[in-house]
C-alpha cells in the first residue's frame, strides 16, 4: 500500500492504495545468465517457464529438472536436463517496459490452422470474463491482463505490468497444468504488438483479441501465419483485421 495525494473535483485528499509492483528477475539457465525481466512479482514460475518455451530454450516441461525462484533476491536458477545454447540475438521488442525477444523472424512459426469458429457475443462475454476476474487490475489498474479460453469460459488468467510477460505466463500455466493451448483464443487487454503476434502463433492459437488496437505489422504477420486478429472489442462491436474466425454470418 502506498500513500499519495489525489486531486479529484477541485478537491485534494491524501489516499492510501496498491500501486502496481514492478521488479527485475534475473533467469540464469544451466548457471550462465540468460537475462533479466522486468515483471510483476507473481506467477514467476509461469512466467520463466512460459519465456523459456516461447524462446525455444525448451520444447517441453519435462527438459526443466529444477526451478528456483527467489523474489528477494530477483533470481530464477533453471536446471535443464540437458545441456543447451542459449540464443543471443536480442531485439527490444515493443513491449511496455522493453521487452526482449531472440526470435521475430516468422518463417521460424508454422501456419495455424484450426476450424475455430466464435460469435461475436460470446467473445465480447470472455474479455468481460477477463476484465472481471483480474485481481490485480481492480487492486492497482496500471496491469494488463491476458487469458486462455475455449470460447466457453476462461481457462487460464494472467496480470502482469507487462503484456507480453502476461502472455508468456499464459503459456507457462498451460504447461505446468498440463493445458493444451492449440486451438484456444487469446484474449489481451493490451495492444497486439507483432511480437504478441508470434507468441499466439507459437502456442497455436488461431485467434487474438484484445480491447484496443493491433500494430500493421502484427495484421501482416497474422494473414501471413493464418490467425484472426480482433481489436476493440466491446458488447456490441469489434474490429476485425484480418482472418475468418469470427462468425459473421447474418450480421449486415
């Protein structure tokens, strides 16, 4: 809990509140230092687990023989079951906070193809979901929030200060639960960046949609990797850039 002075209505007045928590995480794999995230202090196993695999450190959970976290000293020490080369080619990516990626190029992502078909009213009703289930968000706002859905209900939710790390911890829940991600939605509350993109495209997920904006580039490599992409999603509209996901039939 913090507190600070609020100016509301021509009226001053000191507050007491969350404000939203931001820490580095430095991941060391095998003993040598990958990199340091910059994260929300919560779901860290998720979020190592969930980087390690979009970054194709590991194909699987059980490469991972021993995970360590200590929030204290802002460490994760990954034991793998095998010895591997870290990748090094960094690109600051768009990502709130700079975030970090070795791996943009998209011949390195296979089409996604999937007979996924949603309506726009129960899209609109799992960002809802979204929006009313993330904790974090109501405690301190400033958190974006990302989910895994069946187009039923809500599968997996994850905050975070950073959108792409709450993807990734999407991805790590999935596989610490044992969750296939393979034909499920994607739903952000944060902006589809082309690096949010290739994440979706990595977990096989045909469909995105967030409550603001895609990037040009991200609807490029969309039509390219064969994924819907849906911005500005509301009750009663949505934009639709690009892909065959959502069920328009009989709307004029």
């Amino acid at each position: 809990m913090r507190t600070y002075l609020q100016l509301r209505g021509g009226r001053l007045e000191e507050v007491k509140a969350e404000v939203v928590r931001e820490q580095p995480l430095t991941v060391y794999v095998n003993g040598d230092r990958f990199l340091t995230l910059l994260c929300s202090p919560f779901q860290l196993d998720a979020l190592v687990v969930g980087y390690l695999w979009m970054e194709k450190v590991i194909a699987d959970l059980d490469e991972i023989a021993d995970l360590a976290i200590s929030e204290v000293d802002g460490r994760a020490d990954v034991r793998l079951a095998r010895p591997v080369v870290l990748p090094t080619e960094r690109i600051l990516t768009s990502g709130c906070g700079g975030g970090m990626t070795f791996r943009i190029d998209p011949r390195l992502f296979s089409r996604v193809r999937s007979s996924l078909r949603i309506a726009p009213g129960p899209l609109a009703a799992r960002l809802k979901d979204l929006l009313t289930q993330a904790v974090h968000y109501h405690a301190s706002r400033g958190i974006h929030g990302a989910a895994l859905s069946d187009g039923e209900r809500l599968l997996i939710l994850a905050e975070d200060v950073g959108r792409h790390n709450a993807v990734d911890k999407i991805k790590g829940e999935a596989l610490l639960r044992g969750i296939p991600t393979r034909d499920g939605i994607l739903l952000t509350t944060g902006r589809i960046s082309s690096e949010m993109l290739l994440k979706a495209a990595r977990m096989g997920v045909p469909l995105v949609a967030s409550r603001t904006s895609p990037t040009e580039m991200a609807v490029g490599l969309a039509e390219q990797l064969g994924i819907t992409v849906v911005g500005y999603l509301r009750a009663e509209s949505l934009n639709l850039y690009t892909g065959d996901a959502v069920d328009m039939d009989g709307i004029c």
